[in-house]
C-alpha cells in the first residue's frame, strides 16, 4: 500500500493485468511499488486498455547507460528477474508503454518505439521529449507540451468502483455503530518519520475523536509501517474497541474510502491521499515528523478545494465531519490521453 507504497488493490494481491478493451495492450514497467502499481494500472483499467506490469530495478550502471543511445542502453533493457524486456511476449503483443516512476522512466525511454508510445507516470527527472506524454501532478512543477497535470495522483477508485466497494463492504460494517471513523495509516519512507511516538499520538486521536462523536473505529496499515508502531496503534484502539485489521483476510481500505463518515490519512504517500479524496467522506491529514515541498505543495491545493483538513498540533481530535465531495482529476487526465494518442 504506498503508497507511495500504499494502494486501492488490497496488499497481498497478485493483480498483474486490468482493463478490457480490445486492441490495446498496455506494456507497463516501474518498480514493484503498491503505490506505482496503482498509478500505473489504475491509468491503464480508466483508459479502457489491457494491461501487464513488469517489475523493474535497473542498476545504477543501468541508468547511466540507459541514458545513452538505444544500442549502449538495450542491454539493460530488463526486468527484475533478469528477463529481457524486448523479448516478452506481452511486449512484442503491445501498443503502448506505460512507465511510472524515475526508474520506471530510464526504462520506459530506453523502450520507445515509432510505433509504440510511452506514456509516462510521474516527473520522470530526464528530458521530457523522450516520453510520449508526461503525466504528473500540479506539484511536480513540469511543463511542456507533451505534459499533463492533475491535483491528484492517478488510481483506479472509480465513483463504479466505490460503489462496488460499498456494496461490499457495508454488510460487513452494519453490525458497527455509527459514525465510522477510519484511518489509513502508512509509515516511514525517505520523506517522513512515523515511528512509536506518531503511532502512539494517532491513537490518542482516534480514541478521543470515538468519545467524542461515539460510533465505531477501523484502522488498516500498510506494509511499511513498522511492526513497533503498528503494537502502539492496536493497544491503543483496540484498548478502546476498536479494530485494527492484522493483515489476515481481505484489506477493508476500499470500504472503509466507500464507507467511513470521518477518515484520517498519513501525509507520507499522495497515492493514498488521493484515493482517499476520491471518496465522500471528509479527510483529515495526520502530519508526521519530515518534510516534502512537493507533498506540500499537494496538501496546500488540497486545502484550497476544501478537500482536506491537516490536524494541528494542539488538535487532540478530529474535526466533526464537513461536507466533502469527491475530488478525481484522473477522468480529465483520460480524456486528454485518448485525444492525444488516438486510442
């Protein structure tokens, strides 16, 4: 779950394909990153195309060499079983590459073809002329004429797949008193900190926010947070009756997006901020210990819309529900992606 190692296809899963039109088959490669994959397929599923994602680790060699000519880069064209890329199957059978990433991008570019685009995920950090397109968020600060932006981060949490996940999950939350008051939680990364003393204050949150309001708590982690904070988080709530889910069974982070009527989010990952958004309940942002001037920047626009709260540190609660519509700028992102490719 990333994302970026946090996402909407539940952790465990070994989802490698989506999409079912026709005709167009996606070659997908980044780093076998949650977050990444649910960039990458989720803009693959919303264009309609078929799609597979093919792991990969490039060396630092690699990327020095994949910078280069095609003939000084194509031995490195590979994945992380050491496979070469040009020779799958499902490359040979494909219309267009979807790289997401920095090294997903070195790859991506070292595949580009004349007749087979690259459509790139993320500021690539290279030149951009070497991609087809560019898609990437607002705070990414990149322009050019083969770019486009959005405010979010691309996922597949379509309003269909919401209410699809809704339709699941609600049964399973019925015998919970409401509010439901839910929190996905992710964890350290090279940008922010959240160890025992943020797991422990998270917790305190979520019990007074349960007092106060009444109703019900779930909370699911992710696979980076760490097994000390994730002991603190479930003394805590699960001290106050609330659930914590152990990682057993099916993740409930797409219901409780679809159900929850006040959420928390870490700051660590705009992938799971921006699958939260695309719900309807309202978000508060639980910041942590670190800085990012692009996940800042994100927030900040995000606050602008009305979107998200971020808690402050003499908060000892979460705000009492706003109204909160969803906000989703990957459907624009798709328009503009067929019109420019053709497909």
């Amino acid at each position: 779950m990333a994302r970026a190692d946090y996402a909407g296809t539940p952790e465990g899963s070994n989802m490698s394909s989506c999409g079912t039109q026709a005709g167009v088959a996606a070659f997908v490669v980044g780093e076998d990153f949650a977050g990444m994959r649910s960039q990458a397929l989720g803009l693959v599923a919303r264009a309609g195309w078929n799609g597979t994602f093919h792991p990969i680790c490039p060396s630092k060699l690699a990327r020095v060499m994949l910078r280069g000519p095609h003939w000084l880069g194509k031995p490195f064209l590979r994945g992380s079983d050491g496979a070469e890329l040009e020779e799958n199957p499902a490359f040979a059978q494909s219309s267009v590459v979807v790289s997401v990433g920095g090294k997903g991008g070195e790859v991506g570019a070292g595949l580009r073809g004349s007749h087979r685009p690259v459509v790139q995920i993320q500021n690539p950090r290279k030149n951009l002329s070497r991609f087809d397109l560019v898609i990437a968020c607002r705070h990414d600060d990149i322009a050019g004429p083969n770019v486009l932006l959005g405010r979010t981060a691309l996922h597949g949490l379509t309003p269909e797949a919401l209410e699809q996940a809704r339709a699941k999950w609600q049964p399973q939350f019925a015998e919970l008193p409401r509010p439901l008051i839910a929190a996905l939680v992710g964890g350290s990364n090279g940008r922010f900190h959240f160890g025992e003393a943020e797991a422990h204050r998270l917790g305190q949150v979520l019990v007074e926010t349960l007092k106060a309001e009444g109703g019900s708590l779930v909370v699911t982690p992710s696979r980076r947070t760490s097994p000390a904070a994730m002991k603190v988080l479930k003394t805590i709530v699960e001290g106050a009756g609330g659930h914590v889910w152990n990682g057993e069974g099916e993740n409930p982070y797409e219901g409780l997006i679809a159900c929850a009527d006040n959420l928390i989010v870490t700051i660590d990952s705009v992938s799971m901020i921006s699958e939260a958004v695309a719900g309807c309940a309202p978000v508060t942002i639980y910041p942590l210990p670190g800085r990012s001037r692009r996940i800042t920047d994100f927030i900040e626009e995000l606050e602008l819309a009305g979107r998200v709260h971020v808690l402050e540190e003499t908060e000892t609660r979460l705000p009492a529900p706003w109204l909160a519509l969803p906000l989703d700028d990957t459907p624009y992102i798709i328009r503009e992606l067929h019109k420019r490719l053709g497909f």
